[in-house]
C-alpha cells in the first residue's frame, strides 16, 4: 500500500466514526439499550470502514460508472420533484431509494411529504412511514411509529414485517411477552436463514426457550384439536442440538402451503398434551373448523427453524378438526 493510500484511508475512517459517534454522544442523555448498542457501532465503525476503504479502492470502474449514474438519477428525481411537489409517487420512490442507501433521515423526510400528500394510506405506505422513523430516530419508536404498526397488525397479524417491527417497539417499551409472541409468529412464516437467526437469538435472551408450555400457549378458542405428542422409544432429546425446536402445525388437507396454525415449544415439553385452536392460527380471518379435514406435523426441529430440513424428526396425521378425541402423535420419523 503506498502512503497516500494509508493517509486517505485514515481520514475515510475519521469522517466514518465522527459522522457517528458525534451526534451519539450529543444524544446520550436518552440512555437506553439504543444508546449502549450504537455506541458500540460507532467504535467498530473505524475497521469496518478501513476494511470498506481498501475493498471500495480495488472496484473497477464500471462499478464506479453505476454509483455516479444512479446518484445523479436520484438527484434529477430531487430536482423533479422541487418542480413538482405534489407527485406522491415520486416521493415515495426517493423515500424508497434513500432508505436503501441507508440514508434513513433523508427517507424519512422524503416519506414525509409523501405521507402528507397520501389521504388514505395502505398498509405497505405505513409500515414504510414507520420504517423510516424508527430507523432515523429511535425515539419514535415508542409514539408514532408505534401507532402506525399496530394499524397494520390488527388487519393482518399475519404480516412479517408489522410482526418484526412491532416486536422491535414493544421490547423499546419493555414488553418482552409481546414481543416473544410476535417474534414467534414470525419465525413460524419461515423468514431468510439470516433473518431466522437473528429473531432465534433474539427470543433466546428473552428467555423464550425457558418458558413452559401452560405459561406461553394462549389459551384455546373456536375450533380445537387435542394432541399428545411423544418421542420414539428409537429416539433421544439428548441427542438434539441446542437449537432445536419443536414445532406443531396444522396444514390444508394437501399438507402443502404455510401452514395455518403453528405451536412452538422448547423439546423439554415433550411428553405432552397440546391443543392447536384458531388462537395458534397465523392468518386473520382463517378458521380450523373451515376445514373438513386437517394435516397436523410434530416436528423436532434441529435448526430450529420450521422447515423441515433433512434429520429433523416428526410425526404427522390427518385429523378432522372438533372431534373431541385426542390425537395421538408419535414422533419417530427421520426426514430425508
């Protein structure tokens, strides 16, 4: 590396960490687990950056070419839009561009006048609103973002990113059974591996795993299946990982699709009794008792991920939900 290269690189990692660390210390009086975890950020920052540096130094110049080609398209879509301040779209689509750029309080006052000009904004439009200000002022978490999530919560539980954020406001305000139960739903839905792994490690220093099964399953409504899940004599909980799961679900007659229903538990609980009710179902609207007929899967999941994935152990049955009989369920099938 010649000096030039080093004295550049240094002061590339003195704008990165004073860029950050600045404003941070200026607003450390809030406190908070914010303020500890971007404070560790903002130290780490100077090798990242180094590292940014020296990987950014080596790209070729087509890459260099695109980066000016779509900074000077967000500037004419700038420009476009101080000629024209009423075009709703075209605030919604710089707000979108800056947010990707991670530069979140440019979005964020982008989606502002984009909110402004909306009179009856969807869900997508107020879970991106709520996006913004979380990411650009934590603070807001716990005020108007807050509102914003809980809107699209109660039209459609089922929606992965409302859960993921609505988990993230209500552990700011200290509510960590909201948040294991929104966490959960949303682990269920099968997220990205990396998006999995973090919500799994996440649930884990909330203690989620710990739980007991009286204490964290809601309590039964509508239509319900009774079911006593065991373990294959074959079959040991002490040859499972750590991160295994159980995971309980009840699928359309096809056994195919996301399922309808989802129960998940630590493997400890095993042997027990369970109770798959329209209290576990994932959608808003659906119903077990809609369906004549059921497909319920007992799976020991060895990642801890609701998909099955080879090694996993599980049971499964056909069941026609409101029978009053217990379903018996034995798990002692390996999955190939």
């Amino acid at each position: 590396m010649t000096p030039t290269f080093w004295i550049v690189a240094a002061l590339f990692c003195g704008v990165a960490f004073l860029v950050l660390f600045v404003p941070l210390w200026r607003h450390r009086s809030g406190g908070g687990p914010w303020w500890a975890s971007a404070l560790v950020v903002s130290v780490l920052i100077v090798p990242v950056a180094l590292g940014l540096y020296r990987y950014v130094s080596n790209w070729d110049a087509d890459y260099a070419q695109r980066v000016s080609q779509e900074n000077a398209l967000l500037e004419q879509l700038a420009e476009h839009l101080g000629r024209n301040p009423d075009d709703r779209q075209g605030w919604q689509l710089l707000a979108a561009s800056y947010m990707q750029l991670g530069r979140y309080v440019d979005g964020k006052a982008a989606y502002d006048r984009a909110w402004a000009l909306t009179p009856q904004p969807d869900d997508e439009l107020k879970l991106a609103y709520a996006e913004a200000q979380i990411l650009s002022d934590r603070s807001a978490s716990s005020d108007d973002a807050r509102r914003l999530v809980e809107e699209v919560l109660a039209r459609d539980p089922g929606n992965p990113k409302a859960l993921w954020y609505g988990g993230l406001v209500a552990r700011e305000l200290g509510r960590d059974d909201v948040v294991r139960t929104r966490w959960t739903r949303l682990l269920a839905l099968n997220p990205p591996p990396e998006v999995a792994q973090v919500i799994q490690t996440e649930l884990a220093s909330l203690g989620a795993a710990a739980a007991g099964a009286a204490a964290s399953l809601p309590a039964p409504t509508g239509t319900e299946i009774k079911l006593k899940v065991e373990l294959g004599s074959a079959l040991s909980l002490a040859d499972l990982p750590p991160s295994a799961q159980l995971f309980i679900m009840a699928r359309g007659p096809e056994g195919a699709g996301p399922p309808i229903a989802v129960i998940r538990q630590p493997p400890t609980v095993l042997p027990g009794e369970f109770s798959l009710s329209d209290a576990n179902v994932m959608i808003q609207g659906r119903s077990l008792g809609a369906y004549p007929e059921l497909t319920v899967v007992a799976r020991l999941s060895r990642s801890g991920q609701p998909a099955a994935q080879p090694g996993d152990w599980q049971a499964e049955a056909v069941v026609r939900p409101g029978n009053a009989d217990t379903v018996a369920l034995v798990i002692d099938q390996v999955v190939q």
